[in-house]
C-alpha cells in the first residue's frame, strides 16, 4: 500500500477523524475499500450503527480474518472481491490508498460509479509517497475536492462526486476504462492468447522478463500427465501455460484476490476450466477452492472457508515468487513456500522458481533440506530446480 505498516494505524486515524467531523447527513450505505485491520468499519458501526457497510480487500488473508471478525454483525459484509459492481448506492467511500498509483485510479472508477451524485470520497495516503498526486487525481476525476488534513507524515483528501470539467489524461486507458481490460498478447511455438490483466496485478501491463524466462523453460515433455501447481500464479501465466502444454491437472494459487478474478477470466477465454482449479492461498498452505458467483463484468468469486483443501502428489510446483512487501524487500514468502512444499508433492516432485539473480535462493534451497541446480542463470534472473532430499 502507499501507506507503510507503522504508519496505518494513523492514516486511517485521520482518515475518520475527517469522515466523523464532516457535515453530512446520516449515511445509509458506506463504501470502505483497502481497510486491511478493519479499524475503518469498526469506528463506522459504533458512529453509525444503522448503516450498512461494504468492505472491499484485495489481500485474501485479510478478508480471510475479517470475514471471520464480523461473521456475527449483520450490517458489515465483508466481499471475497475488490471492485464493487454498485451503481450510485452510497452516500460516502473511504479509501485507503493502495500501493500502485494506477491501481489507486481503478479504484476511482468504480468508487465515481458507485457513489450518488454530490457524496464524498475520503482518502488518505503518506505525503512521501505521493498522497498529494493522488489526491489530485481523484479531485480531477471526481469533480471536486481537496487536502482536508496535513498531519503525521499523511494526507487526507475529500473529494465529491460532481460534473467533470476536465478529462484526465488516463481515464480512457485499457484496463482503466469502466469494466475494461489491459490486455497483451502470450505467444508460444503453437498459438497466440490474448491475456487479460487489470491494474494492481503484478505484471499487469506486459510479460515481466522473470515469468519470461520460466515460461520459455516450459515444455510439453516437462509437464505431460503432470499434476501442477502454481504458487502465486497473478493472472494466471504459468499455470495456464501448464495446462495448455498438457498437464493433466493445474492448481494455480495467490493471495491477491484481484489475481484470482483475472486468471479465472483468463481460463475461461482459453476454455481451458476442467483442468485446472483455482483458489486462494498462502505460499502452499490449505487451498481454498474459488467458485465464480457471477461475471458484472469481472468475475466474482466465491471461496470455501469452511473447507480448504491440501493439493497432493504435486509432480511440479512453479513459482514467481515476489520479494516485495509494500515497499520493502521481503523473502518471506519464499521461507513459507519451501516450509509448505514438502506435504504436497509427489516422491519426485520438483519445485521451479524464478528469481532475481541476488536473491540467496541457492542457500535457501539446501539449508531448507532441499537438493537445488540452477537450470539457467543470466545477470538478472536465475531458474532454481528442487527436489527433497
């Protein structure tokens, strides 16, 4: 997010602090979209205990928490999506801003959509990250607006649904446009997919050299007959590509569930469903199964919480793994995905990773138990292969 973890608890502070003292009259139906502890829609319940509240995450882990949180409080839902579908049903959205700035301006045109004419939005981002852009932004495409607070290293932005007098420069991109996609082009030796992507996806504009670099190193003899899984699979390129080399059945798997509503989308272009399952986790930890609700226009999924599954006798796990958290560099997924991995694969199943050169994958690999070769290296990446000892 463009907030990072110490500073939250404050932003969203601010952020409610400015929602509670502003002059509105009591609201029926609240718009929260990136409140990752649920502090937002708390405070909204006890100030407002008769509206309701919709909750928008983008992290399943989250949603997975929350869910759980206000399974009992009928008037806070908790939605396995990130972009709400609502047509002028709110009388205010609060966001807090997102990592990614064109993912930030995705959430303006559902939250513009979504709002009745002349409420606000209020957001709130870090001012060294670019709150004060942002806010810009959603002032531009909005119609109205302005910094409300300066405090603690944060911004906090109200801006109001009203005409737009100026276009902004970006609206009218792929993937930003109302119930659009980016899209670019997947090409192997045999066909050409056009691939679907929307902001806030890693890799969301074009292959990343990475995932590559793994998908030239797939081949119909590697995965033939094979049980795979893909490990934070994004939109779905490798699994996908697993499927149609031939595998016999695909798990592909992350927790971003804006990532899972692509790659679902993108297995039913390629029609491509009966053998693959896709479905929420961390690293390989429990599965769990997505089902789509609807198409209004992206996929809605569902999950089964009460039911995670534990995919066995994997042949071949492959992995992109990131080393991002927020804005820091973090290799802890990496450590939960090799802790994870043994339970789930096959007696001779390999893992296949991908990862910046750098990164001390390598000694991860052996001091996790693991028997590694890099298959192909170059200065930037580095293809690891791994069995069990």
């Amino acid at each position: 997010m463009s907030i990072k973890k110490d500073a939250l608890h404050n932003a969203q502070q601010l952020l409610f602090q400015a929602f509670r003292d502003a002059d509105h009259q009591l609201p029926e139906r609240l718009l929260i979209l990136e409140d990752p502890t649920g502090y937002l829609a708390r405070q909204a319940h006890q100030l407002f205990p008769n509206a309701k509240i919709d909750l928008y995450l983008k992290d399943f882990r989250r949603y997975l928490a929350l869910s759980q949180h206000f399974a009992n409080n009928s008037q806070v839902t908790v939605h396995p999506s990130v972009l709400p579908n609502a047509h002028e049903q709110y009388d205010a959205a609060l966001l807090t801003v997102p990592k990614g700035r064109y993912f930030t301006r995705k959430l303006f045109t559902v939250i513009k959509r979504a709002l009745k004419p002349n409420t606000p939005l209020y957001l709130v981002g870090q001012t060294q990250l670019g709150a004060k852009s942002i806010i810009k932004d959603a002032t531009q495409f909005l119609g109205s607006g302005e910094t409300t607070i300066i405090k603690k290293h944060c911004r906090v932005g109200t801006c109001y649904k009203s005409d737009q007098t100026k276009q902004t420069r970006w609206q009218n991109d792929p993937g930003l446009i109302l119930d659009s996609y980016h899209t670019y082009d997947l090409s192997s030796t045999d066909t050409t997919v056009s691939h679907r992507t929307l902001p806030g996806i890693f890799s969301w504009e074009h292959l990343d050299n990475g995932s590559a670099m793994l998908l030239d190193h797939l081949s119909s003899e590697l995965v033939q007959g094979k049980t795979v899984w893909d490990v934070g699979c994004g939109s779905g390129i490798l699994g996908l590509a697993s499927a149609q080399l031939g595998a016999k059945h695909v798990y592909l798997s992350d927790i971003d569930l804006l990532a899972l509503s692509c790659t679902w989308e993108n297995a039913s272009t390629q029609s491509l469903q009966d053998r693959i399952s896709i479905g929420a986790a961390d690293a390989a930890m429990s599965f769990y199964p997505a089902t789509c609700d609807a198409h209004n226009p992206y996929p809605q999924l569902q999950f089964d919480l009460q039911n995670p599954i534990n995919p066995e006798s994997i042949d071949l796990m492959i992995t992109n793994p990131p080393y991002h958290q927020g804005h820091e560099q973090n290799i802890t997924m990496m450590q939960r995905l090799l802790e994870s991995a043994r339970p789930h694969l096959a007696k001779d199943g390999q893992l296949l990773i991908v990862a910046n050169t750098f990164l001390p994958y390598a000694k991860m690999l052996k001091h996790a138990g693991y028997d590694a070769q890099v298959l192909h290296r170059t200065n930037t990446f580095s293809i690891h292969q791994a069995q069990i000892n």
